[in-house]
C-alpha cells in the first residue's frame, strides 16, 4: 500500500469509527491496545490492574466516538485516555498498587536493603497521583518528556515541575522515615 | 537529569520490580461484553424511562400538548 492510500484508509477508518462502526472499532482497538495496555502499565505498575484500565479506555474512546476527529492521530488521542483512567485507577487504589500500609513506621536505626525498598515504595506509593503518574513515566521508565507531556495533556515544562515536585516529596518522605537518599 | 533526581530514580528502579508492558491477550473478547453489558443496562433503562412516561401521559393527559410543544 503506498502511503497516500495509507492516509486514506487511516482516515477511512476514523471516520467509520466516528460514525459508530463497529468493526472499525473492533480494528482500532485490535491495532492499538498492546500500545495502550503498556503505557497504562507503566503508570499504574501492575498488570491485572492494567487490563482493566485498558478496558475503561476503550469503553470511554467508543463513547466519545461522535468527538473524534479522523484527521488526528487515533493513538495519540488514545493515550491521552488512557493516562487519565490510568491516573483514576491510581486515586481509586493507591495503597493496594504499591502494597503500601501508611501508617506502619519504619523501625529506626541502620536500615537493610529490604526495609529501604519498602520505604522507598511506600514514599512513592504516598505521591499524588499525578505526581506519580509523572515520575513513574519519567524517573523509571525513562519516556521522553515532549511524549509524557502530550499524554497528560499538560507542557514539558509541567511535566518536569511535576517530576521535580515528585523527587522533593519522596525526599521529605524518606527523610520522615529515616531513609537518607 | 539532576543529581537528586538521579539518587532518587536509582532507589525507584531498586525498590520497584520492572513491570511487563507486553500483553499476553487479546482483549477484545472482554471488550465486546464490556459493550454488551452497556448497552443491555442503557437498553433497560431506556424502558424504565418509557414506562414512567406512559404512566405520566395516562395519569395526566393534560400534559400531552406541553409534552409535544416541548419536542
């Protein structure tokens, strides 16, 4: 196929979807919810949670099908779905994600490698999930920022005051905890 | 990427195990009775919101012209 028959079978099929086929659907989704369901994974970091988010996200792209519009891009629209109901399924299970109990002290004194993990999860587990979503995709994943910042609908230079506010609250969280970074 | 940055990412990879993002199924199957599911609730609903029009309409015809004006 060369490319200008691509654009138009692209457009072809954005178009069918906006108007509620379907199989056009069922052929977006099939082209990109391996895309989708990684990036909702690397956000929320478990992967039965991320099936679900993944389902949401299509069910919230096929409702607001009719707003679509064909001449986007169908994967960048995706994710900018998917980062919200990602960020939702955050809010709605902060602690479980992370296996996080706020209110267990950490024992004082020299702390082994296993306690400092722990600490570490559970200060990461106390973000907001904003700030968690933003530094799960910048500090761990490594995801360029221009990318993170268009799935959040938000600037580079929001995403980096997000990441920095992220690395300012797990320092004071660890530093709470006695774990000195 | 700045020093503190750089600690605190070093002890996030450390603490947190690496996530799989590959999918190991296909998910259309749950999407479609994710569908299903909808459009059985809505479809009920739909009957509900019937059944209370017609009991309003035989309750008091009087406000079929008003209805009807409002469409």
């Amino acid at each position: 196929m060369d490319a200008m028959a691509e654009v138009h079978e692209v457009d072809d099929l954005g178009r069918r979807f906006a108007e509620g086929n379907l199989d056009a659907f069922e052929t977006l989704f099939r082209r990109h919810q391996t895309e989708v369901f990684g990036w909702i994974t690397r956000i929320v970091r478990d992967q039965a949670l991320a099936e679900d988010a993944t389902i949401e996200t299509f069910w919230r792209i096929y409702r607001a099908r009719a707003r679509f519009d064909a001449r986007r891009e169908f994967g960048a629209w995706a994710r900018r779905i998917a980062t919200n109901v990602a960020i939702d399924a955050l809010k709605a299970k902060p602690r479980e994600i992370a296996g996080i109990e706020r209110d267990v002290p950490v024992a004082p004194g020299p702390i082994a490698d296993a306690a400092m993990n722990d600490a570490v999860r559970r200060a990461f587990g106390l973000l907001p999930a904003k700030l968690r979503a933003a530094a799960s995709l910048a500090l761990i994943e490594e995801q360029p920022h221009a990318q993170i910042a268009a799935a959040l609908g938000i600037s580079v230079a929001a995403v980096k005051s997000r990441v920095h506010r992220s690395v300012e609250l797990l320092r004071k969280s660890l530093r709470r905890l006695q774990v000195t970074p | 990427m700045k020093p503190e940055e750089n600690e605190i990412r070093e002890m996030l990879r450390q603490a947190l195990p690496p996530v799989n993002p590959e999918l190991e199924a296909d998910l259309w199957p749950r999407m479609l009775r994710r569908l299903d599911e909808r459009h059985a609730r809505m479809s009920w609903m739909d009957r509900i919101l019937l059944l209370a029009v017609s009991a309003g309409v035989i309750a008091f015809p009087a406000v079929i012209p008003q209805l009807l004006y409002q469409l």
